[in-house]
C-alpha cells in the first residue's frame, strides 16, 4: 500500500500543475532565462518567459583581481560568476514570483558550468556505478569525491561486442550546486532537480519533434560554449561541449573590428542585415567585419557539426541525425538556421512552439528552449 | 528522462519540508473540519437553549394554574378543617335537639310512654356504600386524613331509643310523632316485648331512628 503523503502528491500535481510546468531556470554567465511551458491536450505552449541579465559587476561591489568581465556586459568567467554574482542575480528573481504558476522549479547551468564526459564502464548496479562514475570524475578532475555531486545516464552501445557500457556523466562542485539552490529557495522558487544541459536540450526537442524514430541534432549556441547533442525519442544518446564557439569570442572578435563594447557588438550581431545596410549580401560578406567574422564562426561551427555527424553515422548507424534544431541565444543571429544548413547540408530549424496569448509575439524563442525543457520535468517526475 | 544533481541532504531537506507542509494542510483541513463541527454544534445547542426559553415561558401559565391548584387545595383542607370542627361542635347541639323532639313525642302519646334510655352515634355520611355506618370511632380516625376529595357528605346520627309502653298504640303514635318532627327520614322498630312492671303489662320496645344533617 502506497503511503498517504504520495497520494498527496499525486493530487496536488493534478489538482494544482495539471496543465502548467514547473519554472525552467536555465543559469548562464551572462542572463538568466526562465520560461514556463503549458500542456493543452497533446500541444505545448510557452506561457510565460523572462529573462534577467547579471547586473553589472561595478554596481555590485568593487572586486578586486577578477578580471575576466567586462563592465556593460556581465560575467566572461563562470568561476567568478558564481563566486560573487549569482547570489545578486538570483535575488531580483524574488519579483517574478507572480509571474508563474507555482513554486517548484528546475534549474541548470550552461556554459559549461557543468562538466560532461562520456565515461565507459562495468555493467553493474545503479549504486555501483554512481560509486564508480563518481570516483572517475574526482579522479579526473583532481578533486574530493565529498565535494561533487554528479550523475550519469547510459547511452546506446556504440561496441556491441564490449562488456562494458557507455554512459554519459555530469558533475558539479557540491557547493556550487548547494549555493543555486538555497540562492533559489531564498528567491522563493523550490529547485526540485538540477538537471544537465543534455537532458534539457533533449526533452525541448521531444516538444517540436513528434516523430521517436527521427533522430535530430540539437545545438545550444551559448556565451561561452555551443552544445551539441543527439536526440532521439526525447533521450540524449551523445553531447559535445564546442568550447571555442561560444558567442563570447565572436563578440570580442567584432567588439575589436568596430572598437566597441561588448553590449553594443552583441547588438550589432543580432541586428538584422537589412537593417544597418542596404548593399548586397555577396558584397557584405567581403567588405563587412561583421559578416566576415560571422561567416568565419559559421563555417567552423558547421565544420564541428559536420564532425559530429560523421562521428555518429559511424558509431550510431541507425541513429544518423536527420535534421538539426537551433536554440539558445544564437538564435538570435538573423537568419543564423539558413547559413547553416546551407553549410552542413541537412533540414535545420530553430526551436519554437506556440506562445501563450499573453507573450508578444516576437519573442526570441529559441533562446528559451533550454528552460522549456526544464519546466517539462513536471510531467516526467509525476 | 533527467539527472539530479542538487546533493542528497539538500533533497531529503526539501522533501521533509514538503511533507511536513502537505501534513500541516492535511491536520490543518482536518482541523478546520473539527472547527466547523463544533461551530455547528454549539449553533445547535444554542437555538435548543432558545427554544427550551420559549417552552418555559409558555409553560408558565400552566405553572401558575398548579400553583394555584395547590394553594386553593391547601384552603380547601383548611377550610374542611374548620367545618368539620363546627360540625363536630354542631352535633353536640343536635343530641339537645334530638332530646326536645323525643321529649315532645312522649308528650304526644299522653305519657303513655317512658323513654329509659337514648344512645346517640355519629358517624360521617359517605356516598361509599361499604363503609359501615355508626362507626363513630371511625369518623374520629378519618377526620386527620381527610382529603380534599374526600366524599364527606355530612354527619349521621343514630338514635337508638329504649323505652317501655303501657299499650302498641302508644308506640306507633310516638314513631309517626318522631316522623313528623322531619328530623328522622329512616326510623325503624327493632324489637318489642311484653313485661310486667308492678304486676301490669307493659311493652318494651327499642326503636333505631337516622338522621342527618341538613
């Protein structure tokens, strides 16, 4: 017999979140996005979305040595952001409170704040091999295994004939992941997991992609890093961190063509074409600097994801991706799905699904799809 | 499917909050219930308290008759008291009376007869056909225990006369003279005998005479 307090649960959830997700908190060095899906029917809906961006770090208080962060721009390093930032961001989220149904949230850091490798080992019992995936990684990582926290799932045997078995592994210092939380609870959202990047992009594919059979190749252009990983049937069978395409080294590499901030190169990145010039595109891609840099980041990264899919046509046969999703802040790229798919050769979209009535309707969607995929966890826990 | 990276202690942290929060709501419904409950009863209880006020004032005017039943039921005895005392006081009076008719009936028959002895009984009249009559002792004990529905109906006087009479006739002018007096509705001749007294003949006669009050 099951105990009154889990009934209690199971009616709670359906009496309270039946067709409303927890708040997807999705934490990077230089915004935080949070979004809030709906479920009408079978369909899912984006119902609510805010963004908030770290407050400058002079506004907060003088830090001395931590050069790694420009004065508009927010946190270029993940170490100092979580050092003397994220407690001050996350406070301003006590005023969104009423913006989204509920307490309960996931959360997740991105721009590489949480490691992932794949690790190969002995078949064995679940906690077993948290044992032995966490001793890899204090390993690897030169640390206590007291002071991480981590978790694994398995993907799919690349070498059937091997006794052991692939599993992906994230993992984060104890007291970063202690600090998020309790910097959420004191903001009044309850974190019930923190999830990883992988699973998140994983579960936002499953939202725009209703075919379990079609493999799909989902990339987060972040700040610091681009995110590439597989999907199928809403499960992430493999992840690459692509370190040095982020959107940071782009932005610094325009900021210093046109000797400008990092605020007002990110602009001139997200700008549309047509807008701020009305010469050809073939033209541009010659005399312009932002074109330039920005045909040089696309070709590399199409480069990386061209790798990527080789990589799997060889290890995942039959799991060959078919097409790519776009999400994260480069979708903010004008026409950033177009230049790539002409460059690597397969279907790519940005990710996007129906906006409530209450959000306007030229929102960057794609740039919440990872938070989209935390909220989504509501319906997985039940 | 997810990961959960949030350390154990932070999670069993958050999950004995939370059910300690969903057992507060539980006990705190269960609560309100009990509240409610009670609210009610005590609603109940006091219109009952109401409605017991009105009973009671109604009810008064039938208190007030019994009231007034007991205190006229004391006056009634009381006053039966007091007759039952004159009445007493007026049998005394009575025997005179009794001796005046029975002296005024001697008179009438010319002396022809002699009166030797008179016994007078009273007894109390009753509608109650078993009790004895005469008993003048049982008149006495049941005066006390008079109660107001007694069926005391007055007092009955016996008269048993002795006498002797030179001749019948004389004792049957005597009787109708005693009848005629009206103060006697019953008078019956119990027994006569024939005697000598100084040689002649005389009749003895014993005649029972009832009267009552009027």
């Amino acid at each position: 017999m099951r105990p009154l307090s889990f009934k209690l649960d199971r009616v709670s959830r359906l009496a309270l979140h039946r067709s409303y997700g927890w708040t997807g908190i999705e934490i990077g060095c230089h915004a935080i996005n949070m979004a809030q899906v709906r479920k009408i029917d079978s369909r899912w809906q984006l119902a609510a979305v805010w963004s908030v961006e770290h407050p400058t770090p002079y506004a907060i208080e003088p830090i001395q040595n931590v050069s790694p962060c420009d004065e508009v721009f927010g946190w270029l390093a993940t170490d100092a952001m979580c050092e003397h930032g994220l407690a001050t961001t996350l406070e301003l989220l006590e005023n969104l409170n009423s913006l989204f149904h509920g307490r309960d949230c996931a959360a997740t850091l991105t721009d590489g704040m949480i490691a992932y490798r794949e690790l190969e080992l002995p078949l064995s019992d679940p906690a077993e091999l948290r044992s032995m995936v966490s001793s890899e990684i204090a390993i690897e990582s030169e640390c206590e295994i007291e002071e991480l926290s981590t978790d694994c799932w398995e993907l799919p045997p690349n070498r059937p004939r091997a006794e052991t078995s692939s599993f992906g592994a994230v993992s984060l210092m104890k007291s970063t992941a202690l600090m998020v939380a309790n910097d959420l609870l004191n903001a009044g959202f309850e974190c019930q997991t923190l999830d990883a990047v992988p699973c998140a992009m994983a579960r936002a594919t499953s939202m725009v992609v209703d075919d379990d059979s079609l493999s799909t190749l989902a990339v987060d252009l972040g700040y610091h890093q681009a995110t590439v990983t597989l999907v199928r049937a809403g499960k992430p069978l493999m992840s690459r961190g692509l370190r040095s395409f982020g959107l940071i080294p782009l932005l610094e590499q325009i900021a210093r063509s046109f000797e400008l901030n990092m605020s007002d190169a990110q602009t001139l990145l997200f700008q549309s074409p047509s807008t701020h010039d009305g010469s050809s595109k073939g033209h541009d891609e010659f005399s312009n600097p932002r074109e330039q840099k920005l045909g040089a980041f696309l070709k590399s990264l199409s480069k990386e994801i061209d790798k990527t899919i080789d990589y799997t046509n060889r290890a995942y046969r039959s799991m060959a991706p078919s097409q790519l999703l776009l999400m994260g802040e480069g979708v903010r790229i004008p026409n950033v799905d177009q230049a790539i798919e002409a460059r690597v050769g397969i279907p790519t979209h940005t990710w996007a699904i129906d906006l409530s009535e209450n959000l306007f309707g030229n929102q960057h969607v794609g740039t919440f799809a990872v938070a989209s995929g935390l909220s989504m966890l509501a319906w997985e826990s039940m | 499917m997810h990961v959960n990276l949030l350390p154990t202690t932070f999670v069993w942290r958050r999950r004995i909050r939370k059910r300690l929060r969903q057992w507060g709501c539980v006990y705190g419904i269960f609560g309100a219930f009990v509240f409610a409950w009670n609210v009610q009863l005590i609603g109940k209880w006091w219109n009952g308290l109401h409605e017991l006020q009105k009973i009671h004032a109604a009810a008064e005017p039938i208190r007030q008759l019994q009231s007034d039943r007991i205190r006229l039921a004391k006056q009634s005895l009381s006053l039966q008291q007091k007759i039952n005392q004159l009445q007493a006081a007026v049998s005394k009076d009575r025997t005179t009376s009794f001796l005046g008719v029975v002296a005024a009936g001697v008179g009438s028959t010319a002396k022809t007869i002699q009166i030797q002895e008179m016994h007078v009984a009273v007894s109390a009249k009753s509608n109650d056909s078993t009790a004895p009559a005469g008993d003048s002792q049982r008149w006495t004990n049941a005066k006390p225990n008079a109660s107001i529905d007694s069926k005391f109906l007055g007092n009955q006087y016996i008269l048993t006369l002795r006498g002797i009479a030179i001749e019948s006739e004389s004792i049957t002018a005597f009787m109708e003279s005693l009848q005629k007096s009206s103060l006697f509705p019953k008078i019956e001749l119990r027994s006569t005998q024939e005697r000598f007294v100084s040689e002649r003949p005389v009749q003895e006669f014993q005649l029972e005479c009832v009267g009552y009050d009027q």
